[in-house]
C-alpha cells in the first residue's frame, strides 16, 4: 500500500471519528399515553384485575381501534404504570405503538401476565410526576400528551397532589381521570377519608387538568370497561371532552 493510499485512509478515518453523530428524529405518534393505575392497599384483588384486564380489553376494542387508526399517523404510543405511595412507581408495559387489532391485542396479553407490583399508601401526586418523567423520555414524538390516573381514593402521600398537576399542566400535558368507587356496603379502603363531595368532585377539583381534561367514573367490573373504551375514543380522538365528564354508570 503506498504512502498516498495510507493518507487518505487515515484523513477519512479521522474524519469519520470527528463527524457528529446523526441523530434520527422520533417517529411520530397521534397520541402518547400514559395509563396509570392505582396498586395502593386500598386496592383490592378485585380491583387490580379491573384495572388490569379493563385496560387489555378497551385497547383491543374495535371501536377504540378504529379510532386509533383514523389519525393522521394512524398510531399511538401508549405506556403503562402502576403507582402506591412515594417511591413506589414502575413501568409495567414500556412505551408501545398501537397500530392495529394485533398490536392492541399484544399490549393487553404482555399487560395482564406481570404480577402486581405494590401495596402502599395513595400519592396521586407522585404518580404523576413520574408519569411526567416517562412522556417525556418516551422514544416517539406526538404534539398531544396525557396522562389517564385510574385510582379509588384521595391522595394521602407526598407532596400536594394540585402541585403536581399544575407543573404537568405547565409542560402541555392532559391529566384525565378514571375513579373507580367503592360499592355501597363495601369498606376496604381504611387509610383514606371520603373528601367533601365525593371522589369525582376531589379529582375534579385536584387531579385533572391540562386542555380538554376530564373524569369518568365506574363502579364494577362492566362500568370499568365501558368507561374506560369511552375514554379512550375521545383521548385518541382529540374530542372537546367535557361531555364526557360523566356521572356514574351503573354496574
């Protein structure tokens, strides 16, 4: 190899090193999505399951495909969290493309086979935060962000819940709702005092927040999932949500 060759392979290797790297911009999504779902000790098997398997089962709905598909990029990323007090927050099922029937389907199938991560005290607020924290290292990129809180009680751990979701709400980001009640009779939720006007009315006043935001509100297993397809269509969709800040529906 004679000397010329060797200069020119040693100019473009160096060239090579000093290149800056190339930075591939994140694939776009109509939606990025944040579901995240209370696992606290007032959470019963029970209700676990509801949120588990509701969750699986709205995101495969036809109606809530159909939805997903009828965006501009015909997809969404959707992520799943379980929360309880400070400190206990996880990633269950990380950032995913729903594109379609079988992508929805495989979501919800990895979903309902983790084993259930926590059993603490409420901190609304810090499931928020680390809500916020997964939107905003998720490797797709949408203009529209939410987070969709399921839980059954007030927040009694951490910082103030209304804090937390004034500084998501300060980023664009939407906190939507999703209350699942006690059943009349019922009591297993023995950290948690009832608020002033009910639980809708509490996270009305001190969770939701962000453009469009709203809250639905189930009492079993059948209203969980008809609440939850609901709110799905109109976060995927992008609908003007207040009219579906609805009042409780019936078993």
């Amino acid at each position: 190899m004679t000397y010329a060759i060797r200069m020119v392979i040693a100019l473009l290797s160096l060239a090579l090193t000093l290149s800056p790297p190339v930075v591939r911009a994140a694939d776009p999504v109509d939606l990025l999505l944040v579901l995240a779902a209370d696992v606290s000790r007032s959470v019963t098997e029970g209700k676990f399951k509801l949120q588990r398997e509701g969750a699986a089962a709205a995101l495969a709905d036809p109606d809530v495909v159909r939805a997903i598909t009828s965006g501009p990029n015909r997809r969404i990323a959707v992520c799943f969290v379980e929360w309880a007090t400070t400190g206990m927050q996880t990633v269950v099922v990380d950032w995913t493309l729903i594109a379609d029937g079988d992508s929805a389907r495989g979501f919800g199938d990895r979903l309902v086979e983790v084993p259930r991560s926590f059993a603490g005290s409420t901190s609304i607020s810090s499931a928020i935060d680390f809500s916020v924290d997964q939107l905003e290292r998720a490797p797709f990129q949408s203009n529209r962000r939410v987070i969709d809180i399921s839980g059954d009680g007030n927040n009694n751990s951490g910082r103030p819940v209304a804090e937390a979701r004034d500084d998501a709400i300060g980023k664009g980001i939407t906190i939507n709702g999703l209350v699942i009640l006690t059943p009349p009779g019922q009591s297993f939720r023995p950290e948690h005092t009832d608020p002033p006007g009910g639980l809708e009315k509490y996270f009305q006043d001190n969770v939701i927040g962000g453009f469009g935001s709203f809250t639905v509100v189930a009492e079993g297993h059948e209203s969980f999932g008809r609440a939850l397809t609901k709110k799905l269509i109109a976060e995927i969709a992008g609908l003007p949500i207040q009219q579906h800040a609805a009042a409780p529906l019936s078993p």
